[in-house]
C-alpha cells in the first residue's frame, strides 16, 4: 500500500548493532506526508532522537512481550545526547502500537516518549496521541514525559523501571486504562503541573518508589478499579499544601501494602500510608479495601503504619471502605476537615501473630 512504510525497506536493520535512527526517521517523515502507518518487523533498533509529526500517523510493531521480555518490535537508546527516543510533539492524533522501547538508563533524565510544549495549547488544537499495547521502561528519565498535553490515551501498556515518572503530565483529558505502572522511582503517575479530567481505570500499580498516583494539583478525577500494590510513598496522593484538588472520585480500588519503606522509615511518618489528602474539595473516596502486606516472600517492613490521612479538606466524602488489617498504627488520621462526611470505614489494626 502506498501510506503504508516498512522501516526495513529505509535501511533498518534488526540486529541490535546498527544505528537504525536514520533509516526510521525517513519511514517517518514520508508517513507525515500522508498520514501513513510506519510497520515496525520483528526486531531489535538501536534508535535515538526519533522525531513523529504530521496528522495521523501510526507507529506499529509486532507486540510480544512479556513482564521479563520485550518481545518482537524493539527499539533500543542507542546515544545519552538525546533528550527522548521518540519526541511526539507536533504528531497530532498519532498512535505508536505494540512496540518496546528500552532506554539501557543511558544519560540523565532521557524519556522514552516525549510531548512538549511551552504552554497549554501549545499545538493550537487536541494532541490526541495513543499509546497502545506498549512496553516501556529503563528510561533514565520519565517513560512518558507529557507537558502540556491536550486529550491523550495509554491503553494496555507496561511502563516500568524509569528513573522518573512512569507518566509524567501537565495538561487536560486523559483515558489511562488497564495499564501497568511498576519499578518507577518518580512514582507511578506524577503531574508536572496543573492537571485536570483524568480518567484512570483497571491500571496495575505496583512498587513505585515515591508514591503510586501522584497529583498534587488539579481538577476533575475519576479513579475507578485500580490495583495499588507495594508502594513506597502513599499509593494515592492528592492535593499539597501548595496546591488543591478538586472535584474527584476514587472508588472500587485495592490499596495492599501502601506507604513501604526499602532501608530507613519515612522522614514524614505519614508517608507511611495508603491514602494521602491533603487540601482536598468535592471529592469522594468510596468502596475501596485497603490492608497491609510484607514484600514478596515475606520479606519485611510490613506497611503501612496508617491508612488514611486526611487533613485540610473541605465537603469531601470519606465513606463505607473497608479496613480489615488495614494499617500498622492507626486506619483514619483526620485533621482540620470542614463540612466532610466520614462514616462506616470499618476494619481493625493488624497484629502480627
């Protein structure tokens, strides 16, 4: 087909030593022209600085991959010159499907898959990317740095073991569902800015450092069904004493093992804990489960020491979750809410036999 490029007919080489960055950048230009679709083959690219742009142009690979392995389509960080490995700024309505991107943490503060603009509405309409069936990970910064991003999808991906953030937003309208967010030391999800209607659904959160969900500012959540697992910082954290959210809901959520800790206890115990809200307003926390765990194969701290702290809230809901060895020392720490309803979070404190 004429709007369809093969990245190996540009020279692209799969052997894992060949410099493809070249050979994948004109697949790429000539599939901005036409709102083509560039096909990755099975493979492995060593790649780096890739630039999408254009309206409607697709990135697809042969998706394969496992926890452990990245599968068939990969590309590799071959250079620490670079600020990304693909930049998507510009690529209006693009897609990048079933590949692996491994960045080897090569460099400081390298993305795997970067937007970026100045200001919002940088681009003057809706960004709109999709990645879909992606797997993503040892970048040494953020797998996914967007910066003032309008309206965008992450759809069944992996995105694991980055230096920073597994996705990193400033920006409005985002559909983040059934994911995978593990092993990223600048948390799960972490917003660089102010944030604003973020839906966040069936996603895997599991052994972030810093925390899981991360929004310290911002307007208009929907966190429904997601899977908090071994964190180390609150597995969800909203509002800051900088800045306030407002407008959430969070409910049918599993909070196990929030708040570890890998050497030293938190410097703030409160860290310590499945459920940060601080300067929160019109939001609503509702049957959600939370309980304590050791890490795998029983190995200690057991965590976490509280279940919920809320403070400086204002008409929030606080209602019928549940608790049942939800915490070390104490499940509810409230202070200074006003006009909040909080009842029925049943449960009891874990006692180690």
């Amino acid at each position: 087909m004429l709007n369809v490029f093969d990245i190996t007919q540009f020279g692209a080489v799969g052997d894992g030593v060949t410099d493809c960055t070249r050979a994948v950048q004109a697949a790429l230009d000539v599939a901005s022209k036409c709102s083509g679709k560039v096909v990755v083959p099975p493979g492995k690219y060593m790649v780096a600085g890739l630039k999408m742009y254009g309206e409607g142009v697709c990135l697809e690979g042969c998706s394969s991959w496992s926890f452990r392995n990245p599968g068939s389509s990969v590309f590799v960080l071959n250079r620490d010159d670079v600020d990304c490995l693909i930049d998507i700024s510009g690529a209006f309505g693009c897609t990048i499907k079933g590949m692996s991107m491994i960045g080897s943490k090569k460099g400081e503060n390298i993305h795997g898959v970067k937007l970026y603009w100045p200001a919002y509405n940088g681009g003057g309409q809706e960004d709109t990317p999709t990645i879909d069936d992606c797997r993503i990970g040892e970048f040494s910064g953020d797998g996914l740095h967007f910066d003032h991003v309008w309206c965008f999808s992450v759809r069944h991906s992996m995105i694991y073991g980055n230096g920073g953030a597994g996705l990193l937003i400033s920006g409005w309208d985002a559909f983040i569902i059934d994911n995978w967010f593990t092993n990223n030391k600048g948390g799960g999800i972490k917003n660089c800015g102010y944030v604003a209607s973020i839906t966040a659904t069936g996603n895997r959160v599991e052994w972030n450092k810093t925390g899981g969900f991360i929004f310290e500012r911002g307007d208009s959540f929907n966190f429904t069904g997601n899977f908090f697992d071994r964190t180390f910082g609150p597995a969800l954290e909203l509002g800051s004493d900088e800045g306030v959210v407002n407008l959430a809901t969070c409910t049918g959520n599993i909070f196990r093992r929030g708040g570890a800790y890998e050497t030293e206890p938190h410097s703030d115990k409160f860290r310590s804990c499945h459920m940060m809200l601080n300067h929160c307003t019109a939001c609503v926390f509702t049957g959600n489960t939370m309980k304590v765990g050791e890490g795998d194969g029983a190995v200690p701290p057991i965590s976490p020491d509280y279940g919920v702290i809320m403070k400086n809230c204002e008409t929030c809901i606080l209602k019928d979750n549940v608790m049942r060895d939800g915490s070390l020392v104490e499940n509810l720490i409230l202070e200074n809410n006003e006009n909040c309803s909080i009842e029925n979070n049943i449960g009891y404190l874990f006692v180690k036999k």
